[in-house]
C-alpha cells in the first residue's frame, strides 16, 4: 500500500510538472523617491528572461508575468536598480532612488568658455524628464560637434525684389538641441540656432484644412514687439489631421548606429528606449526590420509584423556598442530591405539613429546624398533622429534627411522621444504633402522691406518655385508650419532700410498696388506624395494690423519664440528684446499646454536669464 502511494505521489508530481504555466499581468507606477515624480522610460525586466517592456510617461508598466517567475527588475539611467518579489502581488509601485555615483563633478563643454558644476542626472529643467550626459565627453579638446554656419536673412527692398522664395521646414532639432546645452548651463552656438526649427517646435491652434488641399492657410498681422516701428507676418500652415487607424501600412527599417562612439547613456541607451516607445504604436499592418552598423553592417531583425512587440523589443534590448561606424555600409543595407518588403501604397520609410559620426565606408556628404536622393525617387523616405554630445553632426544629419524627403530631430530625453515617435507619431511617419515652397509677393506700395525670420538654409531661388524638379520640404499629417516676416512699411525711416534709391532707373508701381488692400499675396505649391506635378494655393493678406494685445495666442508665443532665438543668436535684429520680455510675452501667449513644451520653453528662458546675469 506505501509503495502504491508513492507511485501515485510521483504521477502526480510528473503531471504538475507538465502542466503549463499560467500568466498574469503586472502593473504599477514608478516614480523617484526623492519628489515622488513619475519617472518615463524606466526598463521593467522580468527576473531570469529577456522579457521586458518600459514605463509611459506617467511612470506607468503593465507587464504579463508567468506563473513560475517571482522577481521584476526596475533600471533607468541614474537610479540604483531595484529588485521586487512578486508573490502575490498584482500592483507594484517602485520607488527608485538616485544612484549617487551619478552624481560627479564634471567639465562642461564650452565654446569659448569652460565651466565646472555639479550635474545631476535627472533635472527637472527638462520637465522631470532625465537629461543624459557622460564626463567622457566633456572635455573641450576633444569637442567635435560640427554646425553649418548661418549668414542671417538681411531686409530686402519690396520695389526691388519683391519676390521671397523659401522651401518649408517642420524639423525641430534645433530646439532641442538648444536645450540641451541651457540646461547644461551653456549658451548654445550661435550657428546651433535656426530660428525656424525653433518656432515649429511648437504646435500652434490653426483652423483644420477643408476642401481637397492637404493644409490650411492661416495669416496674421500685428506690431513686431522687438520694434513697435515695424510690423510681423505670420503665417501658418497646418496639415491635415488622420487618425493613426486611418493611416497607411508601414514598411520601416530602423537603421541604428552601434559604434563605439554611441556607447554614452544619451545614445544608444537612450535610442533602445525611445523606439521601444515607437514599437508599441505600431500595427499588425505594419512591418520592422532592425539593420545596425559599427565596423560593418548587418540585419539583427528581419522584416517582422508590428504586433510581434517582443520579438522587436527583445531585438532592441540585445544591442551593444563597439567598432567603428560604417555608416554607407548601413545605409547601403537598409534601403534594400526597403526596397525587398516595399509596401506600394504604404509608407516606406528608414528610421536613422546615430550621432552622425560617420567615418568609414562611403562617408562622404556627396555620395550619401546621391543615394537617398534616388531612393526617394523610388518611394522610400528617410527621417533622422540624432543622439549625443561631444562629436555631433549637427550638419551632415539635417543634410540626410532634407535630401531623403524626411524630418530631422534631436532625442535629448526620454520625453523628446515620446513627443516624436508618439505625440507626433503620423507627422513624424507619413507625409501627406512634399516639396511645399513658399513664395511671398510683396505690395511696395505699402511694404518699403522686409525679412523673413529664419529659414537661412532653406532659401530658394524666385524661379525655383514654379520648378516641379526642384526638391522642398514635406509635411506631415497633422503637423503644422510656421513662418514670420519682418516688414518695414512704406513711410517708416529705419536703420535697417537696405539700399539708397537707385540712379539711373526707376521702378513704377502700379495704380493698381496703390488702390489695393492687399499688402501681399502668398503663393504655395505642393504635390501629393507619389505626385510629380504640383498644385498652386493662393492666399492675399490684407493690411489689416490689429494691436499685438489683441492678437491670438498662435501670433505672440511664435513671435516670443522667434525673439528668444534672435538673442540667442545675439542678432543685429533683435531690436530691444531681452529675455525678461521674451518671459513676459511667452507668459501671457502660452494658451492651451497639454504636453507641457511651452511651459518647459519658459523654464528655459528663465534658466538663460539666470545665467547671463
């Protein structure tokens, strides 16, 4: 009888052992144990497996945990890891405490100028949000970050070219990276500013577009608040909105820089976060393919559905850095798995992520641009998100993506990736409108000069406009674009009035441009994505200013904007704008703030005051 017991024991052991483990879902908050603040992008790993997912930006996780593990890990950048028992727990909130070895004295970079202070990991400068930064870049020597100089827009007679032609930009790398170092305590390069990069960072409250055009057109006028002797333009442009379910297929590649150079916590840590936040966007439809490139190029991911979230997470969470950077390699690699899985009505695009280090292969700017310009051709776009400090190419990344008919951003948090690759994830992904030019004509008889704000390196020729091969900039669903002008009004004796009259010739006005209302005419052409033939929008403004009290929040916080920019730039046109007034502008214009950016623009600008006191 004691030997039939202890068969039956053993049956019945061997049967528990067979039977499968049941799941349950964990869930809870992550938040700093100093301030109580949620923490985003918090990397919650089930003890024992590679299995895995990330906190949103209120520090929440769900994750579904097997039955035969009992331990989450909790990691982030700057906090001590922390290791929890499950038991029987389904709600788990973490309390992470700052790790103090990240805390160090350390060398800023400076131009010019070098600084010392205490730098904290996480700084609530950035919105509660972690700003990265490693001791292994600072050191001034070894600073190779590289800007396109900028020869800012002077002011141009009407009656002699009164013609402005400009290709649009809904980049706003330039922002962010502007951020980046005031919150380092630094005053960013002069040629780190692009003032228009700056303005569109922000989303502004323009009426939806109706009819069959792709965007709205929205104009305003008022006192330019820097010198009430002179007048600014804005205008608006805002994309059409399309529910994400209502979007395209996506046939993606993410093209991601392992080099040595990415090893920092603000590259490739930080790059492994923010596109595990894009992969939870993504749908059955959808399609990722992972290519990587150091020494040489490789494929880590084939070409995988967007509901299979693990394998691509678990892909991600494997890559290391090491080598060098390969980077026409990678390129090379990826547009041909584009090309393998393209999707014909889709949206076939690569995703770069890199500090723009590259310095093997095919790495010069020449080359590189053929290529993505006859792969664009093709149908497939690039869009470029930049990591890091210290060797940052500025530069050659905005170059990639303008040739590539994509958006360039700078990921300096784990909240500048969510504001991309989620807040903005149709605008960052589908275009909806490309090669959009801007043509302003301007009425001399009630424009003496004037100066688009911005938008330096964006400049076309007059005849480029009505010129379908000439490339321009995209706009994205949902996105907006903003552009001022400057205007000296006929009458008004400035220091900016660019030229004497001329002697031998005379330019007529016509009766017509005299009896008007219309102070100018603005033109756009764009064409549909797979369009080669553009169409034509026309829109008058007419000369009819309203006082800057009076104009719409949209108005006076691009104009704050545009203001901070100029002293930034410390520009000749920045007339009597300090940095208190830009406070008391963004102040009183900041409107509806959702998100949190333009309260964190004011920050900022309090932050720049402070330091140059």
């Amino acid at each position: 009888m004691r030997q039939i017991a202890i068969i039956l024991f053993a049956l019945l052991v061997g049967t528990a052992a067979q039977s499968p483990t049941t799941n349950r879902t964990i869930q809870g908050r992550v938040t700093d144990a100093a301030d109580g603040q949620p923490i985003a992008g918090v990397t919650v790993i089930i003890k024992g497996s590679s299995t895995g997912t990330i906190t949103d930006i209120d520090g929440l996780y769900a994750i579904s945990v097997p039955s035969d593990k009992n331990f989450l890990t909790f990691s982030f950048i700057g906090y001590e890891t922390q290791e929890v028992e499950i038991k029987n727990q389904n709600t788990i909130h973490v309390n992470l405490h700052m790790d103090s070895s990240q805390l160090e004295e350390c060398v800023v970079i400076g131009y010019g100028t070098a600084k010392s202070r205490l730098f904290n990991s996480r700084t609530k400068k950035a919105m509660a949000a972690p700003m990265y930064f490693s001791d292994r870049e600072a050191n001034i020597q070894h600073n190779t970050e590289d800007y396109d100089a900028i020869e800012e827009n002077i002011f141009h007679m009407a009656q002699n070219k009164p013609l402005s032609t400009f290709s649009i930009d809904v980049d706003a790398a330039s922002y962010s990276n502007m951020r980046r170092f005031i919150n380092n305590g630094q005053k960013p390069p002069k040629d780190a500013v692009r003032i228009e990069e700056m303005i569109n960072y922000f989303n502004y409250d323009y009426a939806e577009p109706i009819g069959s055009d792709p965007f709205s057109v929205n104009t305003e006028i008022s006192t330019a608040p820097w010198n009430e002797q002179h007048q600014l333009v804005h205008i608006g442009l805002q994309g059409k909105n399309i529910p994400t379910d209502d979007l395209p297929a996506s046939n993606l590649v993410f093209l991601l820089d392992v080099s040595g150079s990415m090893s920092d916590p603000n590259k490739l840590p930080l790059l492994k976060s923010g596109f595990k936040l894009l992969v939870q966007q993504l749908r059955p439809q959808d399609r990722v393919a992972i290519v990587v490139y150091a020494g040489a190029a490789g494929v880590v991911l084939p070409s995988t559905p967007g509901d299979d979230k693990e394998t691509i997470i678990r892909a991600l969470d494997n890559l290391e850095a090491g080598g060098s950077t390969a980077g026409g390699a990678g390129i090379n690699l990826a547009y041909k798995i584009a090309q393998d899985h393209y999707k014909e009505h889709g949206n076939n695009r690569i995703i770069l992520a890199t500090d723009g280090d590259f310095n093997v292969g095919e790495s010069s700017d020449a080359g590189m641009q053929r290529l993505i310009e006859q792969k664009r051709e093709e149908g497939v776009f690039l869009t470029v998100l930049g990591f890091g400090m210290g060797n940052y190419k500025d530069a050659k990344m905005e170059t990639l993506a303008d040739k590539g008919n994509g958006n360039y951003a700078y990921i300096d948090n784990i909240l500048e990736a969510k504001k991309v690759l989620v807040n903005e994830f149709g605008g960052t992904l589908f275009t909806i409108a490309k090669d959009v030019k801007i043509q302003v004509e301007f009425n001399p008889a009630k424009v003496q000069a004037y100066r688009l704000i911005g938008y330096e390196n964006r400049a076309l020729a007059d005849e480029d406009f009505n010129n379908d091969k000439k490339d321009a900039g995209e706009l994205g669903a949902g996105h907006t674009v903003t552009a001022l002008y400057e205007i000296i009004p006929v009458g008004i004796k400035s220091e900016f009035s660019p030229v004497d009259q001329l002697k031998y010739q005379t330019v007529e006005t016509t009766p017509a441009a005299q009896q008007t209302d219309e102070l100018m005419t603005v033109k756009l052409r764009y064409k549909a994505p797979k369009g080669n033939k553009s169409l034509l929008i026309e829109h008058p403004l007419l000369d009819h200013a309203i006082s800057w009290e009076q104009n719409s929040d949209n108005f006076r916080w691009s104009a704050s904007v545009a203001a901070f920019g100029m002293i930034l730039r410390d520009s000749e046109f920045k007339g009597g704008a300090t940095s208190q007034q830009v406070l008391s502008w963004a102040k009183a214009s900041k409107g509806k703030d959702e998100n949190g950016y333009r309260s964190e623009f004011i920050n900022l600008v309090k932050s720049y005051h402070l330091m140059v006191m």
